[in-house]
C-alpha cells in the first residue's frame, strides 16, 4: 500500500512539473501571435491609407469635371446669349425692312388712290 500511495505522489508531482513545463515555451509562442497581429495592423493601416487617398483622388476627380461642367455650362449660356442676341437682331432688322416696304406700298398706293 506503501508503494501506491508513494506512485501516487510521484505521480502527482510528475503531472505538475510537466502541466509547468510547456508554459516556459508558451511564451516565445505569446510572440508569435503578437507579430501577426502587428502584421496585420500594419496591413490594415496601409488599406485604409490607399482607401483614403482613393478618395481623395475620386473626390478631385469629381470635383474636376463639376468645374469643367460648369465651364461647359457658362460656355454655352455665352453662346446661347450670342445665338439669341443675333436672332434678336435679325428680327429686329426684318421688322424694319417689313415696316420700309409697308410704308414704300402705302406710300406708292396713296398717290395712285388720290389720282
């Protein structure tokens, strides 16, 4: 019984030495982790810097073609205001020619009517 009791306490002793000794290599193991976890905070950090200047050269982007639309945009209310002055000009010139060969008929009809 002796002998059993004595195994029993060797044995004891032998599983906490051993339950202890993996925690001494568990540490370089804690690294490891650690490394890939600043790895990839590093590759995180880098994404969100090329999303980041994605943006902002969509945005300048975006904001490149607003200015050329609206350059776009005065351009043609220029010409539109040019195309509409002419128009108006040449009506205005046609009225007047109208007008001339009205007041030329009335006038070369009123000598004939009083004759």
């Amino acid at each position: 019984m002796k002998k059993a009791i004595v195994t029993l306490i060797a044995g004891l002793f032998a599983t906490a030495a051993f339950a202890q000794s993996p925690a001494a290599p568990a540490a370089p193991a804690a690294s490891v982790p650690a490394k890939v976890e600043a790895a990839h905070t590093k590759a995180v950090v880098k994404a969100d810097a090329k999303e980041a200047q994605a943006v902002v050269k969509a945005d300048a982007k975006e904001a490149k073609a607003v200015v050329a639309a609206k350059t776009d945009v005065a351009s043609a209310k220029a010409e539109a205001a040019t195309t509409k002055a002419k128009a108006h000009h040449k009506a205005k010139h046609a009225k007047a020619k109208a007008d001339a060969k009205l007041a030329s008929a009335t006038a070369e009809a009123a000598p004939a009517a009083a004759k």
